[in-house]
C-alpha cells in the first residue's frame, strides 16, 4: 500500500484479514502457516501469464500485549477490527490497508498525511514502539533514507533516548537492516541518520571514531576521514553488499593509526583496518565469504597506487583477485571523492583487456605429482617450487612443461 501511493511498483503484497488461520488454511488449501502465534500463513501461487512463483503472505487482523524481550509480544489476540491491528504497528506509512475490489483506503492512523508529508512517524507514543521491539529504531532510519523521508522529531526523540538498547538485538537482525540501510539506496543518509539518532556509536564506534579524523589535505582536500566516507556512500547505486560495506570500511584503520611527521600519516592503515573489518563482521555474524571478501578489499586498497610498478606476475596475481570488480570500484569511488587522479584506475582497466582471463589464470604446467615423479619427495618446498614455476609462466618466461619441470628442480635443489 505504501508503495503503490508513492508510485512504487511493490516488491510483495501482504493480505490481512479478519479470517482466522482455520479459514484461511480452508479456503487456500495450499498455504502454509508459517507463524501460528501470530496468525499468518504463506500461500504461493504461479500465475499463468508470468510462470514466475508469487508469495503472499496472509495474516489474521490481531492486538497484542506488552513485549517483555524487546522483539516479540508475549501474546496475541485475533480480532475483528482492521483498526486495532493498524495501531499495533510500526510506523503510520505501513498502518494503511486497501481494499482489494472497492480500491477504498483505510487509515486509522494519519500514515496518507506523513505519506505526503514525507515524515516517518511512529505510530501511537513513540517510546512505547521502540520499547516493544528495538529493531523499529534502525527500520525508521531505513525507511526515511530509502524513501528520502525526515523522522519526526518525537519519534527521532524517542530513538536517541533508547539508543543504547540497539545492542540488546540479536547481531543477526542489525546485520540485516544495516546491509539494507547501505544497499537499498541513499546510503550517506542512512549513514547520517544512524549518527543523527544516537544509533551509530552503539553499533559500530569504529566509524563513529572516523569524524574529526584529519587527513592529508595534498591527497584529501575533501576534508576528514567520515566527510570522505559519506562522499563514497553517496555516489552507490543499490551496491552489492560487500561493496557496500568494502566502501564503509576501506578506511577504518585510519583513526587508530593517525599520527603527524612531515605531514599527516597512516602506516599500515589498510593491514591494521583489515583486520578490524574481519573483527567487526564477525561480531556482525556476518557469513565466512563475505568476510573475507570486504576484509579483502580493505586489505589491499592502497595497492592501487603502486599497479603501474608491478612485476607482471604480482600485476597479474592482483588483477584475479576474487570479484577484482568491486576492488576497481572501490578505488574508482576512492578516487573521485578525494584527490579525483584516476590513472591507476585506467591502467588497471586496460590491462585486465590486454591480458584476458587466459594470461591472468594460465593452465598450470607442472604439478606435485610431476614433482614427485621426478624423485622429490612432498613436503613445504614444493609450495615453493611451484610458486616460482607460476611466477616464471605469469612473466612470459616460460612456455612449456619440460621448462616448468627444470625450474622447479633447480628451487628444489636450492632448498636442499
């Protein structure tokens, strides 16, 4: 409902409805229940025209009572009148219903008037709302970044005097509605209303710790590290979420490795930053790969500035980097909003078409097995000796197998 009257094609349709879930599992034999405390079911069906599987998710009109964990309510009751399930809600902007055949609006609430007010507002006493479930704090700054909605001042009030209890969530539900606050669109905002409400500092002081971190106006006339960070964030486009979160973090090494000397320096801030990225993440819950794809990316984005000197091999080596597209973008935008040189950038574009994924990822030549054929013995020096057989090939200095197989004699015997 909220997105259609914003003009929003909607992304799902939920039905509520004063059926109980006893009729709604007889007149959609197919649904499933899927929260039988709260009255809801899942029902999905396949139109014809499209082939494509659509769920609806349908649930009983219901009140509830007090919410003693700060995310569930410890109980419910089914009713009958839409305008009770409307005020249990979250926000006045998701307390609308229409009906289906008459296209008439119900709202019990005021959500049309913040609808055109571009007002996020919570519904009923705003404290109340975010004393029942504390995730509501970080949906309203995701609302009004995504929809470029202000929060109203008693409920961004009611926030920054709850802030603190943000951290009584479980990790997994933050992690969620941070990802979506830096993906679904207008990220800087999200990232200033997460300040704005007090809800940053709780959650991740590490960026809360960028503002009034100076640097280097020569290479940053931008200004300091968090004006930087939110110049990044603005130019996202609904990023993937390792980007997103790459974009965030590439820096966050920078303030416990401020120092001044013949001007300002941060020595290993993209080592040190990599590994707070891998600490936060994890603290996030976040999953293995994608940890090590953003801690990645923290890691090695200062390695842009010296690409032009590379040794082929460690060009080529650092070119084929998993998802090496995000490490490019993520030096693009770096670029842009600070010192705007671009040059690493075009060069490494232009050498990912002159090499190909061939040149980048050649057919080994040798392998252990044809180590071991020789007489070698396995063991750690074979890690070496293949190593340099791939440096060797990645340089153009070898071709074939019988080359391959002599280099890797000549290191193995070096090592004996």
């Amino acid at each position: 409902m909220r997105d259609r009257l914003l003009g929003i094609a909607p992304k799902d349709f939920d039905i509520a409805t004063s059926a109980l879930p006893a009729d709604i599992a007889r007149l959609f034999p197919r649904s499933q229940l899927v929260g039988a405390h709260f009255g809801v079911s899942l029902l999905t069906e396949t139109p014809g025209v499209t082939g494509e599987s659509v769920e609806v998710e349908i649930a009983t009109f219901r009140s509830e009572g007090a919410y003693s964990d700060g995310r569930r309510p410890d109980d419910v009751s089914f009713v009958s009148d839409p305008a009770l399930d409307a005020r249990r809600r979250d926000f006045t902007i998701n307390g609308l219903f229409e009906d289906p055949l008459s296209g008439e609006i119900f709202d019990y609430v005021g959500g049309q008037s913040d609808l055109l007010a571009k007002r996020i507002r919570a519904i009923g006493d705003a404290a109340r709302r975010f004393e029942e479930d504390h995730l509501r704090m970080l949906r309203a700054v995701r609302f009004a970044a995504r929809l470029g909605f202000s929060i109203d001042p008693e409920t961004l009030n009611a926030i920054r005097q709850q802030a603190e209890n943000i951290t009584r969530i479980s990790a997994e539900r933050i992690r969620d509605e941070l990802v979506r606050i830096l993906t679904e669109g207008n990220a800087r905002r999200g990232l200033e209303l997460l300040d704005e409400a007090g809800l940053l500092l709780p959650l991740l002081p590490e960026v809360k710790a960028f503002q009034g971190v100076e640097q280097p106006p020569e290479f940053h006339p931008e200004g300091d590290v968090w004006t930087h960070v939110l110049m990044m964030l603005e130019q996202l486009q609904k990023p993937a979420p390792t980007l997103a979160w790459g974009v965030l973090l590439h820096d966050v090494g920078k303030p416990p490795t401020f120092r001044r000397a013949d001007r300002i320096r941060f020595d290993g801030h993209a080592e040190v930053g990599a590994r707070m990225a891998e600490k936060i993440l994890e603290r996030l819950k976040f999953a293995n790969g994608e940890v090590e794809q953003i801690s990645s990316l923290v890691a090695h984005h200062m390695r842009f500035q010296d690409i032009q000197k590379m040794r082929v091999s460690t060009l080529k080596r650092f070119l084929r980097l998993p998802h090496f597209e995000e490490h490019l973008e993520l030096h693009r935008l770096d670029c842009l909003c600070s010192n705007r040189r671009t040059e690493a950038y075009d060069y490494a574009q232009a050498k990912l078409a002159e090499f190909g994924k061939e040149q980048l990822r050649p057919p080994s030549l040798i392998s252990g097995d044809d180590l071991i054929a020789a007489g070698y013995r396995p063991g750690p020096q074979f890690k070496q000796a293949l190593g340099a057989v791939e440096t060797a090939q990645l340089e153009g200095e070898i071709h074939s197998k019988e080359q391959a197989l002599a280099l890797a004699v000549r290191v193995l015997k070096g090592l004996e």
